[in-house]
C-alpha cells in the first residue's frame, strides 16, 4: 500500500483505492484518541482501528455524522474531554475537520454540532495536527493541548483561556494521545513521549509505535511475547491512594496505575514517574499534595499537583522525618486524617503528621506476623499478604479485631494478571 512512501510518511490517497489501509505497513495517524468506554481509536484517511488490534474499518460505520455533514477525506485532530466539574461534556469524544468540530457521546452525535471551533475552544486556529486532554494533576488545570506545527496552544477548559507555546524540540504531531498518564507525540510511524507542562522530552526517542500500541507480525511488538503474571504470582512491596482518587501498586522495581484500568493496564519502571528512585520501595502514602516513598531507613517526599516533583532537600532519613527507624513494611493515611499508621512485623505504629516534632503517638498489635502493602480508602483499610488481601472497616479495627475477615483475591481486573 504505501511500498515506495519514504520512510515514515504515507502517501495522502492511500486510503482512497478501495483497499483497506494497514497500520502495520509503518503509515501516519491522522488523531488519535479513546472513548468513555476506554475504547481506543486510531484514524487513517476515511479509516479507523478500534483497539491495539484487528483491521481496518470505515470511520462512518461508528461516526457515521463526520460523513453526512462533512466528507470524511480525514480527521485533523480528536481526543476524550477531562472534566468531571461539568459532566454535560466530561468523556466527550471531540472531533476536528477544517474549521468545524463534533462531539459525540455513546457514538452518538451531540445536538447543536458541529460547530465553528472558535465558538467551542476560542483562540484555537483550524486546521490542526493534533490535540489531546491534560487532567488536572497532570496540567495544572484541566486543559487541552492543541497542535499546529511547533505551536502548542494550552486550552484552559474552565477558563476558556490559551496559553501558546513552541516547542521546536518536538516533531510536528499528526497525532498525540494519552495513556495511563504518559503523553505521545505520534509522527510517521513513531512517537516520541514527552511532558505535557514543559513539552520536555526524557528518554530516547523516537521508537517505533508497531511495537507499543498495537499488535503486529514477527519482528514487532513491545515485550517480546513475555508471558502476562498470573495473579497467584503477584506480591505488592506498596500501594496508595491519594486524595485524587489515584491509585499506585508497586511490585518490585515497577508500579502498576490502577485506577485507570478501562485505559488497559501497563507496568512501568518506578524511576519512570519518580526519578530519583530505584530499585525496590517499601511503603507508599500521601498527604495532602506530597507522596511520601519509602525505601529502607529514608523517606522520599514528592509534590503531586503536576507531574511528582522531589521537594529539595529530600531523602532524608526516615528517623528524622516520621521519628521511626526503617525499614518499614506499610504505610498509610485514611482520607482526611492527619495520622500515618506504619507497619512493622506484627505492631502498628500511629504518628501524627501534624505534629512537630513528628513522633510515634501510639503504638498496636496487629494479627498478622508481617504483611507485604496496605492502604486506606473511603470503603476502610486493605492489607495484601501476597496474591491476597484483608478488608476492614478502619485502622482501629485492624488491631483490635478478634477474628480475621475472609481473604480475598487480587483480581485481574484491576492488577492486570491472569488468573
């Protein structure tokens, strides 16, 4: 289809010639973007794939509006809106064509679209690349990044405010997309992963999308073929859950986002999303907007409204900083409490994080002779013992009760295992 196209380019009308375009033949995206259901579609021409696998289908035989209001030659530019203070458009798959845009929820066309872009997302030119949703904690505020050459302009989706940028670093997007936390850049056949705030890019790039974000024949594909961990094999060394509601479960030198699990699940080095760690971490909690990670007997303390930022200063030992020897084997913080409940072999300790000096307040058995990760939520405290965990209604409860609760098993649901 594209056997004499230069490398990394496709030719425009390839999608036009009554054969159905191949992603795995090395062609350019036109947008990217998922769905409500966490449902992910890449457009071609007057093509689209549903997924990171399977064949080519007619764009109009799920949207079919972009065909009647507008011949579908392409898609500039598409992505999932974030913005759960207005649920009117939160999860809404917007789509841009020329000067017009279209939102559709449940693959179905919105009334009153499409509209002129300006009227939607003012200071916003026609005829973009690229764009893709930036969540609060990721962006300062939740935004949508738009692409036109080394223009970048940050929408304000509250505010309705536009900062432009230019990153001449990056290459021109004809795609971009977020995946469990990550952003990508899409140009030609590959990607080059990059920071939504200061456009920085870490790492060597770029990489070859045939073997990330879909499944292809012999000689592609990320990973190798390695056989997916059985859930019976799963032992966390931490996990934690903020006050955003996220969700991190650490397993050796990797971490594991689960909340974002209807995106799929992906397995990620530690030192990905906090630099400055490597290796195994003992125990994870937050408070407020600071990571508190564990490792051995030093405490890391990172800022979470954007991307986790190490505060200067920092590691310090954990003596110092919590007033407890390490290592520890859990830690955690209830929603809306002050006091951090640490683990150690069979006793809980409760130190009260707004105190100064910091200092253990009370000091528990627990029944358990050593448990592996544990973490509190609005439904009460879970602690793992590798492929299983424990559920109780409040820390109190955990050292004081008699008899243990039924133990249950870690899902493939949510830690992406087999069972």
């Amino acid at each position: 289809m594209i056997k004499d196209a230069p490398e990394g380019h496709s030719h425009p009308k390839e999608d036009h010639d009554g054969a159905k375009p191949d992603r795995c033949k090395g062609i350019e995206f036109d947008a990217i973007t998922p769905d409500e259901k966490g449902n992910t579609f890449f457009f071609k021409g007057d093509h689209l794939w549903k997924g990171f696998s399977g064949p080519a289908e007619l764009s109009n035989s799920i949207f079919k509006e972009l065909d009647d209001y507008h011949h579908l030659g392409h898609v500039d530019a598409a992505f999932r809106m974030h913005h759960q203070d207005d649920l009117s458009v939160h999860d809404h798959i917007y789509f841009f064509l020329d000067d017009k845009v279209f939102s559709y929820y449940n693959y179905t066309l919105e009334q009153g679209y499409p509209v002129e872009i300006q009227q939607e997302f003012p200071g916003i030119p026609s005829h973009l690349d690229a764009a893709v949703e930036c969540p609060k904690g990721e962006c300062i505020t939740d935004s949508v990044l738009f692409f036109k050459e080394n223009d970048i302009y940050s929408f304000d989706i509250k505010t309705k405010s536009v900062k432009q940028k230019v990153w001449t670093h990056l290459s021109n997007c004809t795609s971009a997309f977020r995946w469990l936390e990550h952003y990508y850049c899409f140009h030609g056949y590959n990607f080059t992963r990059f920071h939504p705030v200061s456009g920085e890019v870490t790492g060597t790039y770029p990489k070859d999308a045939r073997n990330y974000f879909m499944r292809c024949s012999e000689g592609f594909g990320h990973g190798g073929g390695a056989r997916k961990q059985r859930c019976s094999e799963v032992k966390l060394s931490a996990i934690s859950t903020d006050d955003k509601g996220r969700t991190y479960a650490f397993q050796d030198a990797m971490y594991l986002r689960l909340d974002t699990h209807r995106d799929g699940s992906h397995h990620f080095p530690i030192s990905r999303l906090w630099k400055e760690i490597s290796g195994v971490v003992d125990a994870v909690f937050s408070h407020g907007d600071n990571m508190y990670i564990i490792q051995g007997g030093q405490v890391y303390i990172y800022k979470s409204a954007a991307h986790y930022t190490l505060i200067e200063g920092y590691p310090k030992p954990l003596k110092d900083e919590l007033g407890i020897d390490g290592p520890v084997d859990a830690a955690f913080l209830c929603p809306n409490q002050h006091i951090v409940t640490i683990i150690q072999g069979q006793k809980m300790y409760n130190i009260d994080l707004a105190a100064t000096p910091r200092a253990v307040k009370s000091e528990r058995p627990i029944p358990f002779p050593k448990i592996d990760a544990g973490y509190c939520d609005a439904d009460g405290v879970k602690v793992f013992i590798g492929p299983e965990y424990y559920s109780y209604e409040s820390p109190m409860i955990l050292a004081l009760g008699k008899i243990k609760p039924a133990p249950q098993k870690i899902s493939p649901e949510k830690f992406s295992c087999e069972e």
